[in-house]
C-alpha cells in the first residue's frame, strides 16, 4: 500500500513540475518575443540599407565617369525614373604641336583630319577587340556640340579604327571636329549609352545600355531588361539639375526599399562635371 502511495505522489510531482515548467517557459517566451523581434526588424533594414547604399554607389561611381554634358533624362520627364549618359572609358590629350625634332601627327580643326597623335593617354581600351569605340572633344552638349548627334558637316564624335592604338587615333573616316577643346583632352567612348532605371511594375532598378541616338528616352526600358541592381523598390526617382555655367551639374538620387514590412529611404546628390 505504501508503495502504491509513493508511485502516486511521484506521478504527481512529474506532472506538477511539467505543468509549472511550462508556466515558467511562456513567461519567458513573452518577454524575449520582443527583443528577438526588435532584432530580426533591424538586421533585415541594416540588409535593405546595404543593398540600397551599394546600389546608390554604382551609378555615382558610373556617374563620376560620364561624358561631361551627356546626362538627360525622359524626353517628357513626369516621373524622373529615368538617367541616360555616356560612359568614358579612356581618353587623353591630342597634338596640338610639333615635336622638338619638328615630327608628329597633329589633330587639325581648320580642316578634315583623320588621325592624330595621343598624349598621356589614360586607360585606352584596346580598338583591336572587335567593339565599336568613338572619339569625342569637348562635348557642351548644345546642338552642334553634342556627343549623342554625330551628323552634320562637323561631328564631336567620331569612330575610331580598330588599328588605332594608344599612341596614335585613327578615325574611321575623315572628320574635322567643330571646337577645339581648351585642355587639349579627348575622351573615349563606347558605342552605346548607358540608363539606369526604375521599374514600379517589377520594383527593380535596373541599368541597361542602347545604341547612341540623339533622341531622348521615350520613356523607361520595360521590365526585365538590363542587369537588376536592386529589388523590393518602393520609391526611385533621379533628377538631373545642369549647371548654367556648364561647370558641375547635381544629381539628386532618392531610393526606397520595402521587404517584409520594413523600409527604408536614401537619399544622395551627385556632383557631375560638366567640364569636357
């Protein structure tokens, strides 16, 4: 009989203790809830900040590397979610004289030329790869001076041989530049431009490239196309000011992420120089 008793008591106590454990369990879950919550909240903001910094960084970078006066948005901007400039991707300075021994190739402006020497050339690509590259001098971006119309009797852009090299540009043709650049610098410069982007339908902004043409964008490029830097958009928009005096243009970037019932907004300015 006593041995009976103590088996019931120790069922008792087990379920007792399992009862008051998990008492004590949700207690405690209750108020580490909060905490755990406030963590996870902020480590997914600190992942949408990164991803939307790192994206701000690429088009400055991008930016800071631009063909001066080429930046131009929508052809009737209502949103401003569209950038369009030209990359450079090399350029240098031209012979504007002979040398001590009375030789080298000097860039004419008085006259069709095509061909001149190049000196302190800077990150030349190589004209031999088989890609289309083009030589521009001092772009303002004005009719008659601007790098995205190569027609006309006087282009600011010219194509470049693919037995060019770094020492000397050959043009593809016969051209005579309308201005003389007062820094005796040319720029290089592929043959597209690039646009960043920002698709509401997808939330994506994305970066795609199309074939230099004076006209502006028409509108943003459709979704799914170009390289995505960044999704959950929730806000982007890219608003271009130039400069009157044609010295630094700003852009105004603001980008706006959304995931999971958190967000976040950046704004950043980008300082352009617009001299060519």
């Amino acid at each position: 009989m006593n041995k009976s008793l103590t088996q019931v008591f120790t069922l008792l106590e087990a379920v007792l203790t399992i009862i008051i454990t998990g008492i004590l369990a949700g207690m405690v879950a209750v108020f580490i809830k909060a905490p755990v919550d406030s963590y996870t909240d902020t480590v997914r903001r600190a992942n949408l900040t990164d991803a939307a910094d790192g994206a701000l960084r690429r088009i400055a970078r991008d930016i800071h590397a631009a063909l001066p006066n080429s930046l131009r948005s929508e052809e009737s901007p209502v949103s401003n979610n569209c950038v369009e400039f030209l990359p450079v991707v090399g350029g240098g300075r031209y012979r504007v004289a002979p040398s001590i021994t009375g030789t080298g190739d000097i860039l004419s402006f008085s006259a069709v030329d095509n061909s001149f020497d190049v000196l302190a050339g800077t990150n030349l690509p190589d004209f031999s790869s088989g890609d289309i590259y083009h030589a521009v001098i001092y772009n303002l971006g004005i009719l008659g001076a601007d790098a995205y119309d190569a027609s006309g009797l006087k282009p600011i852009r010219a194509a470049i041989k693919s037995t060019a090299s770094s020492s000397n540009i050959e043009l593809d043709g016969s051209n005579q530049f309308p201005f003389e650049s007062p820094g005796k610098r040319f720029q290089v410069i592929p043959n597209y431009s690039v646009v960043y982007s920002c698709d509401t339908v997808s939330r994506e902004l994305i970066r795609t490239t199309r074939a230099i043409t004076s006209l502006q964008l028409p509108s943003c490029p459709e979704s799914g196309e170009g390289d995505v830097l960044v999704s959950n958009v929730s806000t982007c928009s890219f608003i271009y000011t130039p400069a009157v005096s044609q010295r630094n243009g700003l852009l105004t970037m603001r980008l706006g992420l959304e995931k999971s019932g958190e967000s976040i907004q950046l704004y950043q300015e980008v300082h352009v120089n617009n001299v060519p």
